[in-house]
C-alpha cells in the first residue's frame, strides 16, 4: 500500500446519531490502523472535526467535497442504512441542492467515479424501496460501485430483485466490532449497581410516524407495568447540533414522557459521546431498544432486553444474534403484547442472554467488513486512476451548488446577525425605560434639595474634589505597582540562575552515579554468573523430583487399569463362564494384531505394487462400492501415499474414497513403494490417454487440481469443454508469485469455476486478479486422528521415561524455526522432542532430539496420543501453511496442548499457548488445570468438511432426525449445532424428545435451537421416547441418533440415503453393528468400534456395505418412514434402555428385510450419555439380565437371526 492513502468517507455523519458516529469511530480506527488519510463528509464540519482531528468538507458544499475528491485514492460510503425511502427518495434530488432528498447522498458517489477514484459501500443495509425512481437510483448505484458489502441477508436479496447482478458479500454489522472494543477499553464501568436506592429502566426509541398509535400502547405498558422501585432513563439517541441539518429526539421524548403517571421518576439522557453513551446504558439494570446499535451495545453489555421493531432491519438483526420471539414485538402488535412483553422484563422469569459464542460469532463476521476495506485500500494504492476530463464533469451544476451553499450560509449567518440586532435593540430599548425612570427620579430630588435650600452646586464641587483626590491615590498605587514589578523581574532573573547553576549540579551529580553504577555492575558479573548456574542447578533438580512424582502416577495409571481388566474378567467369567472368558480374550488378540497390521485410515484396503516396480497404472475402481455420482478426478505433484497420505491432495482423495465416491488419482510423480486403496484409478501424469482417462467418469465428476504445469492443460481444457466442474487448488504455492503471476496460471484459473486458497495473501491476491476464489483451509482426518481410539504405544516410547514433545509437519524443514526449537530443547533436558515429517535438515542439533524416518509418519497418531504436547517452533508469517498447520491441528484433535512461537487464529482451538521466545516448561499441570476438549474444532477442521465445501449435496429435506435426551444439556449442544451445520441439505425436520431432564436441557433446546421441534416424555425410556420422536415425524426417511453424537460433515446421510434407494431389500442400514458370540450365553459379542477398520472388511468395501451382523445400535440409524410403519415399533417394555435397538433389527428381520451396516462417513459418538447407562452399576446389570431373558423369550424361534462375527 503506498504511503498516505488518501480516503474520503461519506454518511449520515455529524448529525450526532450514536449509531452513525459509533460507526464513524470505527471506521475511522480501522483507516488509521491499516494506514490511511481521512478526510469526512460532515453535516457539521467544525464539531466533526473537533472530534477526530481530521479534515472534514461541508456535506452541502459541492465544490469542497469536489475539491476533495480530486485528490483522494478511495471513496468510501460508511455504514447505515442510508438507502430507503422511509423519507423522499426520488431522480430531482440528484441535482436539487435545496431539496431533502435520499438521493442527494448519490451525489458525491457519483463525482467520486467521474474524478476515476476507486469506490467502496461498506456495511450498509438496503430498503424498503417502494418506488420506481428509488429502485433505479440504488440498482445504477450498486451497480457501479467497486466493491460491497451488507449488514443483513434481507438487503442482498433486495438488491437481487432490483436487478443487481454483482456477487455482494454479507457480514454482521459493524457495531458488533464497535461494540466489543468499547468493552475492552471502558474502565470503571459500573454495571447494574445493587446498592442502588431504585433500578433504572432504559428506553431507547425514537420517533416514528409511519405507525399510528404506538405510543400511546408503549406509555401504558409503563405506567402499568413498571414495578414501583424502577425508574426511567430515556435516551435521546440523536441529539442534533444544527437543527437546521438534523432533527433531535429530545423534542419527541418530551412529548412522550409528558403522559406517564406522577409516580415514575423520568429523566431525559441527551446522547451526544459514543463512550459516554455506553457507560450510562452500562448502569442501568434493563433495556428496551427501538435503535438497531442501541439493540447491539445493550447485548454486548449483556442487559436483560426487550427490543421494539419498527423495521426490516430491527428484524434482520435480533434474527442473527438469536433473539427469542418473546422478547420483540413489531410496533403494530396489539396493546396486549407491549403489556406481556414489558410483564415478562420485569417478572424475572426471562434470564434469556446473548450466548458468548453468538456474541464472538457476530464479532469475527463484523471484521469481515474490515478485510473488504483492506482489500480496497489495497486495490487504490496500486490503481492508476483515471485521468481526468474537464468535459466530463458538470461545470455549472457543481457552481450553482457552490453558490447555493455560500448562499445558505449567509442566510445563515445574516439570520445571526439579525438576532444580535434585535437583541441590541432590545438592551437599548430597556436602558432608555432605566434612563427616563432614574432622571424623573433625578429631577423630583433635585426639586427637593431646591425647595429644602441645599446648595447643590456646592455638593457637585465637594463631589469633584472627593474624586480628584481619588484619582491622584490610584495614581500613586500605579507607580508603586510598577516599582514592584521591575523588582519582581529582578528577582526572577535571579532565581533562574540559581536554577541554572543547580542543574550543573544534579548533571555532576547524576555523571558520577553512572560512573559509580558502571563500577558497580563491572563488580557484580561474577556474582551473576555463579547466580545464573546455581539457578540452573535448582531447575534441574525440580525437573528430578517432578520426574519421581510422575512416575508414581503412571505406576498409579497402570494398576487402576490392571485392576478394570480384572474386574472385567471376573464380570465375563460369571456371566458367560470359562469358555466365553477365553473366547473374549482369544477375539481380542485377533482384533489387536488385525488393527496393529491395519492401522491406517478408515477404508484402508490397499494395493502395493512391488518392490523396485514405479507403476503407471493402476486401476482398483471397481474394487468399491460407488455409492455418490460424483467421480473425484485429483491432479497432484505427489503421488498418493506420499509423506503417508499426509498431503492435501491425499487426504481429499482418502476422504473421498471413504464418503463412496470413486477416486481417479493423476500424478506427476510416482513411488515404487505407492499403495493404492479399493475405489481408485492410479495414471501417470507424463503421456497421459486422455481417453483412458475421460471413458472412467461421468459427467458428474469434479476435478481439484493441484499442479501448475504445461502438461496438465490438456486435461483441464478438455474438462471444461465436457461442461465438468474443475477446482484450481494453490494451497502449499504460499505466497510464491513467481507461479501465480504467470500467463501458464492465468490459462489454468481461467478454465477454473473455483480458486480454492488457504493463505490469506493468496486469496487477496487472487481476489485482486478478479478470480472466483474459495477459502479451504488446511485441515487433517478425524479417523486417523481419533481421541476415542485406543493406540499401541511406540516402541521408541517404551523405554524413555522423559515427557515427549511432537514436532509434526511433513516436509516443512523450511517453515520450522530451528534456532527456537533448539533453544527449547536446551531449556528443558528433561523432554523428548520428536521430530516426524522432517528429515532434510542435517545441522546438529541437541541430543533431546529425536529426527524420526518418514517410515513413522504411518504411526504419527500414536505418537501425538502417547505424547505431552505438540510444539509448533514455526517462523514468522508461516502459521497459514499446510505442513505447519497438520500438525497443530492433529494435537487439536487429539487433544493435546498446543505450544506455538507464533499466534494462531484457529477458532474452537483450546489448551493453546503462545510462547514467542523459548523457556523452561515446566509442569503443563501448571499452565492448564484442565484440558478441554475440541470437538468442535474438530467439527470444523476434518478433510471430510473441505470435500464436502467443494461438491455440494443436493438439497432434498426428506430426513426427519430423532434424538433422545436425558439430562444431557452439557453435549445437545454439541450435536445440534454439528448436525444442522454439516447436514442442513438432507433434514426435513429435527425432532428432540426429552426423556424427562431436570438439568434443563429441554429449555436449552428451545432457546437456542428454535428450528427444532421439542417433544416432552414424561419417563426416561429410550423405546418411548423415539416412538414418540417418530409419531410425530413426517420425513420420508427416519434416522436416529444419540445426543452423544456429532458430525464432521454430511457424507454419511448421502451414503445412507444412496443405499436405501438402490437396495430395496435393505430394511435398515446403521453406522454401530454388532454381533452375538456364540460361545457366551449373555448375549454379547464384538461391536464394529472394536474390529479392524470398523468391520469394513474387503466384501463390504466392494458392495458399500454388509448384512451378515447381529443387530445395530440406533446411534446413525436410517430407515424408511414406510419400513418403521409395517413393525410394531420400539417394544417399551426395555424402556429405560438395553435391547430396544436390537429388538428392533430383529422386528425388521422378520419382515424378510436386510439390517445393514456402513462405516459412515462424519459421525462421531461419545458413548453412554443419552440415558446417563453406566455399565459397571449393579442397577445396569440387573436391567440388563431383565432385558437379555426377555428377548431371548421373545425370540427363541429364530436362532439364525442371531450371527457370529466374521472378519
């Protein structure tokens, strides 16, 4: 950006609104902040720029704001809704200066565009626009703008259907920003003091003639609401310097609080400070709000609030912070409403609050705004404006209006003059009254002295004499004064050198401390020295005991396990007998050397070539079960199994292998060591058949391509003219422009639909080329990365009793700060820094670390779960690259704390610190007393979530979604939020059937989830409360799921559905399979979490799924609406749990239908929490021996329903 980037902002600016210069303040840090020189357009220049030290032009004077304009790089319009024909909206108010007009804020846009300097809306909201001429004045306006964005949804619309076509970014209001640093720099704001004699209620409306009779119902509302100790305070937002410019509110509120009962104290707050405004809202206890920005200070204080809406935009904004329907009336509600709704403010009973993550949600889009500012301040600074043309611009109207203004303002001025004249008139008409009285006055004493016979002429000279006299004493004073002050200066002169020669000293003085500290400090070096070793001896010692004492605790980890185990086989041995203990323990072994030989990915069915063989082709397509219609076509610099799949282009083709798409993977390189998994085609990039290639796929495939070459321009060009979907991929290009400014890469993004970036510099960049881009950024898989997996320790861990560190990032040698990494390491001789993915780097290094070979990159999740913590020792500027990121977001899920030299902006991200220089560690005890999970950030940040960004489903809506809670507000949460946002395509509705909670869980859900239909069960049964879900279900498909569930994308409800519709023979098909061990009488068996890549063995690959199990668990259940009508249901008599599910397999079995399972793709489970079921309880077991004899009763006469698990 050049220096002093000149920027001229225009609104409704200088009226004195709070919302307008809460706005103004903002935009005015932001300009500053990113390095501009702003100039505003005010109704009131001098109190403008009184406030912002800044130049500031007359809004009315044309020729000062042209004047402007010719020297500025950008023209901003700022935030507001300004465009709406609430008041005059029509084509003379372009060119008439005299007249009110919406359109006169038009005017400067236009000059700015014909001046060639680049233009910006920002933050604006749009409507209502009734009238023909309003709707061409906005359509012609967004139009030309150069770049834009909206506060609310409602005003893209809006815009859409005027006939603006450009692309328009949507945001939350700024005010949410303003809002937040108000927060963050008030101080001594005091909040809802409780000491206070009376609570203060504040009322923040405004005057509005468009609805009749409002007032009158919100003045009742008070006086008949308003408890006896509340007051009011009502806020005149707008105050209006210049009443000439703008209206005040003050005028209004009179009027208004003029009708309210004797008993109410009532006091007017004329707002005329932004901060001061805030702390004064900041004390009072409750607020009701007419105003769009007094609606966000007042959330952002977190005050108890009623909101009045008098327009679309009130709407669209409480609609985005979640505001309940109970809390806001339209100002046309019946007189009823204004009553319950100022009832239920004062009751108690509403303790309804912006939810924090609502708040930071609303926070981070509102800088949205922010980054399309930087963005166009960006673009002016490398813009060569258009030259411009005298014949272009409009000589006489641009005169007439600066004439018109100066004319005002000597109106103006001449109407002051005018005043004062009157004034004066005035003043000399009441002296010459005072005048005539005071010489009547005069005259009847000086008839009496006459008539008394004073002599009057002799008092006059006595008179004259008495101020002679006077005279000739002031005049002496005068000369003594004067005296004094020549001897005053005297002294003076010589105080100052007194002082001079004092200073001398003191530098004297302060010359031989130094000297003396120097001294001091040159004696003392030693001392520090032997301090510095014997303080470095003291860390080392700590460092031993806290290692004794982490030893008894792993030893104390040890024998609790042990002592599970036992207690688990003494369970088994009781229940099943000797045969079924050694049944379970023989399965075991068989299930852990299956994982250790499959530890991979889920679907990790692959193929190796052979030694020294670097194959060309490779062709396992068939070999997979194409369960989605898009082929995924990969063009990648790498081959697949690369670095151990742990590149961009692998984990989307492993990702989308496992959603049952099919994979056709192109690279430009090869490895004879390449291992190609079922469901792919493997072709070499070099002398590639484009026939081979196209003949495999339909026209639903998409292509990512990731390689910027002359040989991929066949395939891609030849993609487009088959109309296929083609994604140009610049994730690990970080920064290098070199590649992206080429003619080879603007040929390859011009035959792209989309740009996919993660590095902010690459998408402003792209942006500022004029490409489609999207924002994809790094992220790792959820089924290798795994909290809820069980991994084998490895051996290199075994016998190394010291704290590990991870250091993972695959070939990132580059991105890794060395120098901090060996500081750390020297810091902290007690922890093992193990180093995976890096293995180019050939300096010495300390002997605490441990450079693994890439051969351990398979194993890199069993490294991070047996580990400490995760460093992330990365250079400046490199924390938004791919390598990098793996890492820290693999410690992410897993659950790890993170460690990081640089800050990170992962949002969800928790136990992060931030370390900018190398120190001794330490117990991490100390710096987390808890570590939280990050299922969130897990929801947000899996592969499967960036697959699904780049093919998006279909929206069908025939899925109704049952789930059960019982007392699990902690986790609902979770699970709605997951669901709809991964899923939202698919659901018809979503159902929640509480089983009876006390923790108010049902409560949660309505408040925060209003789209989703809450069904109360009075009991706590697993049966009833999902027949209950179902009776009340209208979908086309049913699927259940626990509340313990959460999703990291949509894939698995594609699979599910896929199935269902292509295999009428399919009665259920579910994500939890399990199996009936014939060797034990209890009924258990394996279950799919427990069997090598969960039970998805080569078969069930090939078909898409497998029916040869014992029953499924209604945790990702899907069936046909239709399928659950022909059975009975859920049998109640299991209720509360135990067995329902597995009866109802055995329900569906008997109509002669298949139960199916599928390792569906982004369904994750916490287990046992919807019922609060506790397996190691007495009560549990004797449910569970009550429910296991019922239905082997129930189901005695078929003994092949019940099957054995087969690997």
């Amino acid at each position: 950006m050049k220096k002093n980037l000149k920027v001229i902002i225009c609104g409704w600016y200088g009226a004195t609104n709070i919302g307008d210069e809460l706005l103004l303040g903002l935009m005015f840090e932001w300009i500053h902040e990113i390095g501009g020189e702003l100039t505003i357009i005010s109704l009131n220049p001098e109190v403008t720029a009184r406030k912002y030290g800044t130049h500031v032009v007359d809004f009315d004077n044309l020729g000062e704001i042209a004047q402007a304009l010719s020297d500025s790089d950008l023209f901003v319009m700022g935030g507001g809704g300004i465009f709406q024909d609430h008041s005059p909206f029509n084509f003379d108010g372009l060119y008439d200066s005299i007249k009110v007009d919406v359109a006169r804020y038009a005017r400067p846009f236009y000059m700015a565009r014909q001046f060639g300097v680049r233009t910006l809306i920002l933050a604006h909201g749009v409507g209502p626009l009734n009238s023909t001429q309003s709707r061409e004045i906005v359509r012609d306006v967004f139009s030309l703008v150069d770049a834009v964005s909206l506060r609310d949804e409602q005003s893209a619309v809006l815009l859409k259907n005027i006939g603006v076509e450009r692309e328009l970014q949507v945001a939350a209001d700024p005010g949410w920003s303003a809002a937040s640093q108000l927060l963050h720099s008030a101080k001594n704001l005091n909040v809802s003091i409780d000491n206070k004699e009376k609570k203060v209620l504040a009322l923040i409306v405004r005057e509005w003639w468009k609805d009749a009779g409002w007032e009158d119902k919100l003045i009742d509302a008070v006086n008949r609401q308003l408890p006896d100790d509340w007051t009011c305070q009502w806020f005149a937002f707008q105050h209006a310097v210049d009443e000439n410019r703008a209206s005040s509110d003050k005028p209004f509120l009179d009027r208004l609080t003029s009708s309210l009962d004797t008993r109410i104290q009532s006091e007017i707050v004329v707002c005329s400070d932004v901060e001061q405004t805030f702390a004064d809202i900041g004390r009072c206890d409750a607020v009701v709000s007419m105003r769009l920005h007094g609606s966000i200070l007042s959330l952002a204080l977190n005050k108890p609030c009623a909101f009045l809406e008098y327009d679309d935009k009130m709407t669209q904004a409480h609609n985005m912070a979640n505001i309940p329907p109970e809390l806001r009336i339209k100002l046309t509600a019946p007189h009823g409403s204004y009553q319950e709704l100022f009832a239920q403010l004062f009751s108690g009973k509403s303790n309804w609050r912006l939810s924090p993550m609502v708040l930071n949600s609303l926070q981070t889009s509102a800088l949205e705004h922010r980054q399309l500012l930087v963005d166009s301040m960006a673009h002016a600074a490398g813009q060569i404006k258009d030259k411009w043309k005298s014949n272009d611009f409009d000589w006489l109207g641009a005169w007439l209006q600066n004439l018109i203004w100066q004319r005002q303002t000597l109106l103006r001025a001449n109407g002051k003059a005018n005043d004062l004249l009157l004034y004066r008139d005035f003043q000399i008409n009441q002296r010459d009254i005072q005048y005539k009285e005071r010489k009547i006055k005069y005259d009847g004493l000086l008839q009496d002295q006459i008539s008394n016979g004073r002599n009057y002429e002799k008092i006059i000279e006595n008179l004259r004499s008495q101020i002679d006299e006077k005279n000739s004493y002031i005049q002496d004073k005068e000369i003594y004064i004067s005296q004094l002050i020549i001897k005053n200066n005297s002294q003076n002169l010589y105080i100052q050198n007194l002082r001079s020669q004092i200073d001398e000293k003191n530098s004297y003085i302060q010359d031989k401390e130094i000297y003396i500290s120097q001294l001091i400090i040159k004696n003392s070096s030693q001392n520090l020295y032997i301090l510095d070793k014997e303080v470095y001896i003291a860390k080392l010692n700590q460092e031993i005991e806290r290692r004794n004492a982490e030893l008894g605790e792993k030893m104390k980890r040890k024998i609790l396990t042990f002592s599970q185990k036992v207690k688990r086989a003494i369970y088994l041995y009781q229940n099943g007998g000797l045969r079924a203990l050694i049944s379970t323990i023989r399965m075991r072994r068989r299930v852990r050397q299956a994982q250790l030989h499959n530890d991979r990915l889920s679907n990790n069915q692959t193929f190796a070539i052979g030694p020294g063989i670097a194959p060309l082709y490779v062709d396992r397509l068939e070999e997979a079960a194409q369960l989605r219609s898009e082929e995924i076509v990969i063009v990648a610099s790498h081959p697949f199994s690369w670095m151990a799949e742990h590149h961009r282009a692998g984990q989307l083709a492993r990702a989308a292998i496992g959603a049952g798409h099919r994979v056709v993977y192109v690279s430009a390189g090869v490895d004879a060591e390449m291992q190609i998994p079922a469901g792919m085609l493997f072709l070499h990039l070099e002398g590639l058949d484009l026939e081979a290639l196209f003949n495999r796929i339909s026209q639903n495939a998409v292509i990512i391509n990731f390689v910027v070459d002359q040989t991929v321009l066949p395939i891609i060009e030849f993609a487009r003219i088959k109309g296929l979907r083609v994604n140009l991929d610049v994730c690990g290009k970080g920064g290098n422009l070199q590649i992206m400014n080429t003619p080879l890469f603007d040929k390859l993004a011009s035959f792209a639909n989309k740009i996919c970036f993660a590095d902010d510099s690459d998408g402003q960049f792209l942006k500022g080329k004029g490409y489609d881009v999207m924002y994809l950024p790094t992220a790792v898989s959820h089924t290798f990365f795994d909290p809820y997996r069980e991994y084998a320790q490895p051996a290199q861990f075994k016998n190394d009793s010291r704290d590990k560190a991870i250091v993972f990032a695959p070939d990132g040698e580059g991105l890794i700060d060395w120098k901090y990494l060996t500081r750390t390491a020297e810091l902290n001789p007690g922890v093992a820094f193990y180093l995976l993915g890096l293995t180019n780097y050939s300096d010495p290094l300390p002997v605490n670390i441990v450079m693994l070979t890439n051969e351990y990159l398979n194993q890199v999740n069993a490294f991070i779960a047996f580990s400490e913590f995760v460093l992330a020792p990365v250079i400046p500027m490199s924390t938004a690259a791919d390598a990098v990121l793996q890492g820290i977001i693999a410690g992410g899920f897993l659950g790890k704390p993170v460690i990081s030299s640089q800050p990170l902006m992962l949002e969800n991200l928790q136990n992060l610190i931030h370390l900018p220089v190398p120190e001794y560690l330490g117990s991490l005890a100390n710096r987390f007393s808890e570590v939280s999970s990050n299922e969130l950030f897990v929801a947000k940040n899996a592969c499967l979530a960036r697959l699904e960004s780049l093919i998006s489903f279909q929206k069908r809506k025939d899925v109704s979604v049952v789930i059960l809670i019982h007392n699990n507000v902690r986790i609902i949460g979770r699970c709605l939020e997951t669901l709809l946002h991964h899923c939202g395509a698919f659901i018809h509705e979503v159902i929640v059937v509480d089983n009876a909670s006390v923790d108010g869980g049902a409560e949660f859900v309505e408040m925060h989830y209003p789209q989703v239909k809450l069904i109360r069960n009075p009991e706590n049964g697993c049966s009833s409360g999902r027949n209950l879900g179902v009776k009340h279900s209208t979908g086309k498909y049913l699927a259940f799921f626990d509340s313990d569930q959460w999703f990291t994308g949509g894939s698995g409800f594609a699979e599910a559905l896929a199935i269902l519709e292509n295999n009428d023979n399919v009665g259920v098909i579910g994500w939890n399979a399990g199996w009936f061990d014939s060797t034990r009488t209890d009924l258990g068996g394996m279950i799919a979490d427990y069997c090598p890549n969960r039970a998805m063995n080569s078969q069930a690959i090939r078909i898409g799924f497998r029916s040869d199990i014992g029953f499924l668990g209604t945790s990702g259940f899907f069936m046909r609406s239709v399928t659950f009508d022909a059975i009975e249901g859920f049998d109640t008599y299991y209720d509360p749990t135990c067995f329902e599910d597995t009866d109802l397999c055995f329900q569906i079995r008997a109509l002669k239908m298949d139960v199916s399972f599928r390792d569906l793709s982004g369904i994750r489970h916490q287990p046992h929490q919807t019922t609060g079921a506790d397996s190691g309880s007495d009560k549990y077991r004797k449910l569970f021996l009550r429910n296991a004899n019922y239905f082997k009763e129930k189901w005695k006469a078929y003994p092949d329903f019940y099957l054995d698990y087969k690997i």
